[in-house]
C-alpha cells in the first residue's frame, strides 16, 4: 500500500512512526514542506512542495500511485486538498473542504453547534460591521473574546484580561478585522481548565483517544505569547488530573453530537480527526474550538499509547468501518515537550544548528521545524525537535523528557513544568476553586 502523508512536522513524524510499525505492507511518501530528516529516513520520497496546493499534493499522489492519503494540518484541509484527490479516486483521512470548516471558520462550528443544539457552545455573535458591537460588549461585561473568523494559527483570537483590556480596545480590534473585510466572531469568555479530546471519525461511528492537555503559552507558568502548542501531557488511565469521568464522557458525547450534526448539515459523514478544544468549567465542559486534524502536539502523545495498528484504523475511517477495529491504548503518561528556537514564536532565529546525537532514547524524539544541509541539522524558525517520555506515572514521564530534551544541544529553549507535580497542582487547584465558587 503507498501512503502519502501531507506535511513535515513532529505530527507528522508521529504518524509516520506510527504507520511504519503497521502490519500492513506499506510505502511512504511524504509531501513535506521542509526537510524532516525523521520523516525521509522512513520514506521512499520527501519531496518539498506546495503543500496546501491541491494540484501539487494530487500530481504528487498520481506521480507515486497513492492509495490512501493522511493530511497533517488544517492549510491543505482549508483549500480542499482532500476534495481533489477524492476526485481521482484516493482515499482520504481528513476533511473535505466543506466539513473542514469546523475548524477554517468559528462562526460555522458556533452557528452549528447552537442549529442542532450541541452542548457546551458558549454564548456568542457573529458580525462584519461595527453594529450592536458594543451593546453586545456591555452584556457580556468583562468576559469575552473576539475571533477573526479565519485561519490565524490561534494569533486571531483575543481574549479579556489577556490581550484586551477594555471595550475601547475590544472595538479597535473589531475595527481592524472590518478592515480588513473580516467577519468576526464575540462569545462569552470561558473560565476553567483547556483540554484536549481527539476522535477517529469514519463518517458514522467515533473512536475516542484519551484527553491530553497542551500549553499554549511560550513561557514557564504560562505566561507569555500563545504558540502552536509547546507540550502536552495525558495521565494514567486515559485521564487528566484535574478532570473528572463525567468531563470525559460529556466531551466524547460532543464529539458524537458535533460529528452527526456534521453529516445533517452536508448528507455526507465526516471522515477524519475530529478535535475537540474543550474547556472543564464551572458549568460544565464547553467548547473553545474544533479542529480538523491531529493536534500538534497531542498526536505524540496519543500515539505513544496506542496499542492498535495504524493503518486499520485509517483504512477504517477511509471505509466507514470503524467500528470493526479494536482499537487499545495503554494506561501509561505521557508528557511530551518541545524544544523550540530562541525568540520563538515572535522573533525566532533561524538556520542555526542543532544536535540531537546526546538524546538516549531517539524512537521518542519526534523532529519539527528542521532542515538537514551538508548533513548539519538546522533549526527552521518555528517548534523544532518533541521528546516524549512515557512511564507509570506522570512524575517519571515527565523526568524522562526533561532530562531528555536537556540532552538536545542549540539555540533552544523549552518549558521547564510541563508536566511537573507543581504546574499540575495548581491545575486541580484551580478545577476545585471554579467549581467551590460555583
Ligand atoms: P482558538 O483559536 O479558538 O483555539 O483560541 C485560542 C485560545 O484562545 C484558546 O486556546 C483559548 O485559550 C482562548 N479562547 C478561545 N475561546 C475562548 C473562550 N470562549 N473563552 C476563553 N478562552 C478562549
Ligand atoms: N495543539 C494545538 C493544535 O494542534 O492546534
């Protein structure tokens, strides 16, 4: 079988690791859009291309014979890149462009979650002009967030008390979406704890992985600029310390919810990751966000757990036949960190080397934003090389990729408490404070 997996970050890494270990006979290409020295090792081709370009991914496809193809981000999603290689005839795990829009636009998953009344949908509006803007401000008081309704890898989004600090502020910003000829987006800010619940879609049925919990924030304590993501945990059990069993279950339940209404909405199901960005609150779990595709770096984490073979699951998501696959995960944690360059993710430098030799255990090292000139690895701008340490508990998981990500040499830094006894105390600290004052 020739796969093809669009994309050439840790994530993808991940999926490459994970689909070489399959049973099923398999060949690899990769349509990268840098070169992931990981990723080509295990390969046939690493070709650098356009990769949200959907005439570039389906020549690829055709050039290599491809029978089923894994899209890694949401760009290739957004431009209908799984459309035109399901008109020749290839087997997709993703969305097609119109089902991608649960992630490409706030204002469609919003508007589908309030028409088919899935639980946990914030109070919200949508707007492209400045009318009822601050009459809907003063209802919401000190508690809300204006999205940009597009793609803006997470830099659309402000929130109260975090990037704006008052109404004036609020409206400024309405203003330069407007600008810009944007729609956007104000809903209730959501007060509790984010976290992370992926399911395999086939269309009809959905098969939950454990919840993980990323961190958006560059810096120690979570301050600082949002980023991609710069490490995520899961706990033993397939659970996070702060949630309880009934946050599990109501999240999978919205993933199921969301994932019918899905197929009410376009009378075709959706095939791929559905990823839910849910937030345990006083209230209740609610939904911050869905994503298309596998989170980044959540997908480490999951696939470190997975006891089940790869390709069956995507061969049954690409055939709605998901619920004939057993699909296991181990009990272990996870906690997996990213070494990211300096000045990342404002200013970050670039082009410098890097050296990875000292990592003890490299099946867990996962390589990013890299390149590889005259055999030197190089950093490439953005998150650029994940550790992941998995143990019986999530104090040794997290020493493991500590002590491992300290063994990668260069200009990097990362989060030293990902994962640590005190960030995850106050973590439980804060679930309790929200849901004593409630
Ligand atoms: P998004 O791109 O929708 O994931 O938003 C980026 C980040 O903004 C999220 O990870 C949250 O931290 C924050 N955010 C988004 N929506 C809300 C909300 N309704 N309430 C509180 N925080 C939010
Ligand atoms: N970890 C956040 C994301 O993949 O969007």
């Amino acid at each position: 079988m020739n796969i093809l997996i669009v994309g050439s970050g840790a994530r993808e890494h991940a999926i490459a690791r994970s689909i070489k270990k399959s049973k099923v006979p398999n060949k690899l290409y990769c349509l990268a859009s840098n070169r992931n020295p990981g990723i080509e090792e295990i390969s046939e081709i690493l070709e650098i291309g356009k990769i949200a370009n959907p005439n570039t991914v389906t020549n690829f496809a055709r050039e290599h014979s491809i029978d089923l193809a894994i899209i890694g981000p949401e760009a290739p999603l957004a431009n209908g890149v799984v459309d035109s290689l399901q008109q020749i005839n290839i087997q997709c795990v993703g969305p097609t462009k119109d089902l991608a829009q649960i992630e490409t636009s706030k204002s469609f998953t919003r508007d589908l979650m309030r028409k088919y009344d899935i639980p946990g949908c914030p109070d919200y509006q949508t707007f492209n002009n400045l009318n009822n803007v601050s009459e809907y401000l003063n209802t919401l008081g000190e508690n809300y967030v204006i999205k940009f309704d597009g793609l803006m890898g997470g830099k659309g989004v402000k929130v109260s008390g975090e990037h704006i600090n008052s109404h004036a502020e609020a409206i400024e910003y309405c203003e330069q979406i407007i600008a810009k000829n944007g729609k956007f987006v104000i809903e209730e800010k959501l007060i509790g704890e984010e976290f992370s619940l992926m399911s395999f879609c086939d269309g009809e049925h959905l098969i939950h992985m454990p919840p993980v919990q990323d961190h958006k924030r560059a810096y120690e304590n979570d301050t600082g600029p949002n980023t991609g993501g710069m490490g995520s945990y899961n706990d033993t059990n397939q659970t996070l310390p702060f949630l309880t069993n009934n946050d599990i279950d109501s999240a999978k339940a919205i993933n199921i919810a969301t994932a019918k209404a899905l197929k009410k909405e376009f009378g075709i199901g959706y095939k791929g990751i559905l990823y839910g960005g849910f937030i345990a609150t006083a209230d209740g779990v609610k939904v911050i966000e869905y994503n298309a595709r596998f989170g980044d770096p959540e997908a480490m984490n999951v696939f470190s757990l997975l006891q089940s073979d790869l390709i069956d699951i995507f061969l049954g998501i690409a055939n709605s036949s998901l619920h004939k696959c057993e699909v296991t995960f181990s009990n272990k944690s996870t906690v997996c960190k990213y070494a990211v360059p300096e000045g990342y993710p404002d200013s970050p430098i670039k082009g410098e080397r890097i050296d990875i030799s000292k990592v003890e255990n490299h099946d867990q090292l996962y390589l990013a934003s890299v390149d590889l000139k005259n055999n030197i690895l190089l950093e490439s701008g953005s998150r650029t090389v994940a550790v992941v340490g998995i143990a019986d508990t999530l104090q040794e998981a997290e020493a493991i990729a500590e002590s491992e990500i300290k063994h990668i040499i260069g200009p990097l830094f990362h989060r030293t408490d990902i994962g640590t006894e005190a960030l995850i105390q106050k973590r439980i600290k804060h679930m309790i404070t929200i849901r004593d004052l409630s």
